[in-house]
C-alpha cells in the first residue's frame, strides 16, 4: 500500500514536468551516443541529383555513427518523384532527423521538412506554398493529381502530430478553414505559407533558432562535433551540367560538332568539341543518378555507328542504327523525358541551320567530292584534246566502211571517224559533212540525181 501511495503522489509531479518548459519532439532513440551531428545542405531544387548527395551524406553518417543528422533547407521546391524518395529515406532513417528552415521550405521542400522527426525555423524564414506547378510554372488543376500530392502532405504531417489541414491548405487552393486560436486562416484560391512564428504557434515547427548549432544544442545535442556535408567537385559541376539550358546548348554541340566533322572531314576541332560535348552531357546526368552505365554504352555505340558509315557501305543503315543509339542515350541519361524531348528538339533544329551554314561556307571540303569526279584533262597537264573540224563542213567524201552509224570515211584525202545522224549507210557511198561538232563529224549520203 505504501508504494501505491507513493506512485500516486508521483504522477502529479510528473503531469506538471510534461506541461512545462519548452516541449521536445519524440524523436528515434535506437541510435545512440556521443556521434558527431552531421549538417547536410538542401540548398538546391529538389531532383535526382539532390536525391544521390544526400544518400551519400546519410550512408556517411552511419558509417561514422552520427547521433542526428540535420537537414539545412533553402529550396524552391522541384520534382514530386524525388521528394517521395527524399522523404522515405528521412523516414527510414535510424538516426534522428532535425530539418532545420534557413531560407524557403517551399513546396516539396515543406514535404522534406515534415518528415524529418523536429522542425526548427530560422527568423525570417519560410514554411508550405506547396502546390503543383508544371515545367513553365503554371498551377496544375489537375484533381486526381492534386489529391493525391495533398494525400502525401497531410501523411507527412501526421507523422509527428502536425494538423493535416495545413499541410492540406499548402497543396489545395480550393481548400478553406479557419483556425481562430492560432490565428491562421484560409480563403479559397489562397495557398498556405507560414512564418516561423505562424509555425511555432500550428505546431508546424517545434522552435526558432538563428543558428544551426542552437538549433542543435535545442535537440540536446551541443557538445557534440559537427561535421558539414560537402558536395564534391563533380556533384558541383553534374549540378551545373544537368541545368536544362546547359544539357540544351551541350546537346547542340554535340550534335552540330560530330555531324559537320562527318560531312566535312580534316579538320578535327568540330569533331573535338562535339564529343566533348556528349560526354559532359553524358557525365553529368551520371553524377546526378540520372543516367546508367547502359547509356555510356548507348553513346559509344552510336558514334562507332556513326563512323563507320562513313567508311562501310551499308546503304545507310549504320547510320540510322547510330542515330537511334544516339537519341535512345540522349534520353534515358535525362531525369526526365518530356525535359530530354524538349531540349534535344531545340538542338536539333538549332544544330541543322548551324550544319548547313558550314556545309555550304566548305563545300569544296565536303565528303561528298569523294564521289564526284572534279579532276580535268588539260593541255598544260600533256593531255592533247581532239581539235575542232570546222573546215570539213560541207566537204564531199566517200565512206570506206558501213556507218553503223559510225564508221570511217574519206574526205579530201584523209581518213576521219564519221558518224551518220542515225540510219545506215554501206561502204564505198558517197557522203557530205553535215555538221561538225568539235571533233565529231556528222554526214549523210549524197543524193546522186539521174
């Protein structure tokens, strides 16, 4: 009885250290210890190549066995495909999760965060404005897709509590509630976006913090190292080369270069800079997880192709067989193929008027003399040509052998080749020169009058 008594003069005590003092989120607990916190950038448009860094950046951190990992957030949002497979690998993760709002958690940035197992904003940040737009930045209308996107939102936001309504209300413009004891309310056609002090109020976010480690000393975990998630050399540059304009003005290049180096051989610097061209196409789709190693495969076969049809005669079919290679490498490399279709498109068409300017500026150059018989038969050279006849016109001759119609005849006591305007003519008949044509000596026979 005793210690039933003391456990009830226990548990007021223990209510009142729940409700005061500034409440922690319920984060994992499996991962313990005095690991480094890992600080890892989203500071870029959500897509595949973000997707590969932080993969790489959470696979460091077990490795290392980080104690929490923090999600540093300053994005516009990007593609829905990678969010999904952002936000599971927050999810799944063993080590606890702090997304800490630095800049703007816009769209699909406002689904990584709440994910995360603690959100911390800092001043003068921003949190949600999460609805669908397409590759031109207009507002899909879409319903199937916008439920579906709002379905994703609010699970999020249950994850950790959070009211799914205002995940709800980033995502559906048509979507309205008033919320009068935290003073946020919506209208219809307006989209959500809060303020860390609109956050902190909704439970969206569980403090304001100016700094990364505040924010981390927070969470309990100040005297730890931090340790800042870098992006290599070749992430920079892959996240350089896949920018659309970029892997369009590459996709030109490549295409203008590797063709005017086949039409117009010897000079090599086209032929240079187009497969330079595809190759850092090719790399930086690599880097970024867009592209296999099927698709390096997919190139060289193409340019091998390519080549040899210019050697081997197969009446074009190499050529098309490369072409084909070419454009299926082009666009499985590309995160996307609407983006691929769209940007080899524009450097195709730019790439043709580029290929015909040069091809007529070195036309004398162009494969195609390889065809064409250019050379001459000159005088200065030793070649003697056949010289003109015109003082046979109108002589008088007889045919010394059947003109078939072209036989010999003599005319003024010589010997020529003779040839008649199509019929027949026996030998030993008299015969008149018609017509002289350079050397060619037309006759006909002589009507004798009795």
């Amino acid at each position: 009885m005793l210690v039933c008594l003391l456990m009830l003069l226990a548990l007021p005590s223990v209510s009142a250290a729940s409700g005061s003092g500034e409440a922690r989120p319920s984060v994992k607990t499996d991962v313990a210890g005095q690991g480094p916190v890992y600080v890892i950038p989203v500071d870029q448009r959500i897509e595949r190549g973000l997707q590969a860094f932080l993969e790489r950046g959470f696979k460091e951190a077990r490795k290392y066995e980080a104690s929490l990992i923090v999600l540093t957030i300053d994005t516009p949002g990007g593609l829905v495909a990678s969010a999904e497979e952002i936000g599971a690998l927050i999810r799944d993760s063993r080590i606890p999760v702090l997304a800490y709002i630095e800049g703007d958690a816009a769209s699909a940035g406002s689904y990584l965060a709440l994910n995360a197992d603690a959100i911390v904003m800092k001043p003068g940040s921003m949190m949600g404005s999460a609805s669908l737009v397409d590759g031109s930045g207009r507002a899909i209308e879409d319903a199937k897709l916008i439920s579906f996107w709002k379905a994703k939102m609010t699970g999020a936001a249950l994850l950790n509590r959070r009211d799914p309504d205002i995940a709800a209300g980033m995502t559906d413009r048509n979507l309205v509630f008033d919320k009068p004891e935290i003073g946020l309310k919506k209208e219809k056609g307006e989209i959500t976006a809060l303020s860390p002090e609109q956050a902190l109020k909704a439970g969206y976010a569980d403090a304001i913090e100016p700094t990364v480690k505040e924010a981390a000393d927070w969470m309990g975990y100040g005297g730890h190292d931090m340790i800042q998630v870098k992006h290599t050399g070749a992430e920079k540059l892959s996240t350089f080369l896949t920018n659309p304009i970029v892997m369009t003005i590459l996709l030109f290049l490549g295409i203008a270069g590797v063709v005017i180096e086949l039409l117009v051989p010897g000079f090599g610097v086209f032929g240079i800079v187009g497969i330079v061209a595809f190759v850092l196409y090719f790399f930086g789709n690599y880097v970024a997880g867009f592209a296999g190693a099927e698709t390096w495969l997919l190139f060289i076969a193409g340019l091998v192709m390519l080549v040899l049809e210019v050697f081997v005669p197969s009446f074009g079919i190499l050529g098309l067989l490369g072409s084909a290679c070419l454009i299926a490498g082009v666009v499985r490399a590309a995160f996307s193929l609407e983006h691929a279709l769209f940007s080899l498109g524009i450097a195709f068409g730019a790439a043709v008027v580029v290929i015909a300017i040069v091809v007529m500026v070195f036309r004398d150059r162009g494969i195609w003399n390889r065809f064409i018989l250019s050379s001459s038969l000159t005088r200065e050279e030793g070649f003697v040509p056949v010289a003109p006849l015109p003082e046979l016109l109108g002589e008088r001759g007889v045919s010394l052998t059947p003109l078939r119609p072209a036989g010999t005849a003599e005319i003024g006591g010589r010997r020529f080749d003779v040839i008649t305007e199509g019929g027949f003519i026996a030998a030993s008949v008299p015969v008149r020169v018609i017509r002289v044509e350079g050397g060619k000596v037309v006759v006909q026979t002589i009507q004798v009058e009795g």
